[in-house]
C-alpha cells in the first residue's frame, strides 16, 4: 500500500443531534444543564 493516496472533498458541513449533559448531586441542590452539538461532515 505504499504510494496510496485519498482524495475526498466535504459536500456539506452539518451538526449533530443535540446532547444534553445534566450533573445533579444528592440533597446538595446542586444541578447543572449544558449542551453541545458537535460538527460532522456529511
């Protein structure tokens, strides 16, 4: 496989489902909500 090459070209840039990150701590009354979505090439 020596010399191989790979061309490719990105058509679209879109983003992911939304993930939700939710931290709660016991009978703390702590919580915290963040979200992020990630790019993907699709």
């Amino acid at each position: 496989m020596e010399g191989a090459v790979v061309v490719a070209e990105i058509l679209t840039q879109d983003r992911d489902k939304k993930v939700i990150i939710y931290k709660k701590k016991r009978r703390k009354g702590y919580d915290k909500r963040q979200g992020h979505s990630a790019p993907s090439p699709a």
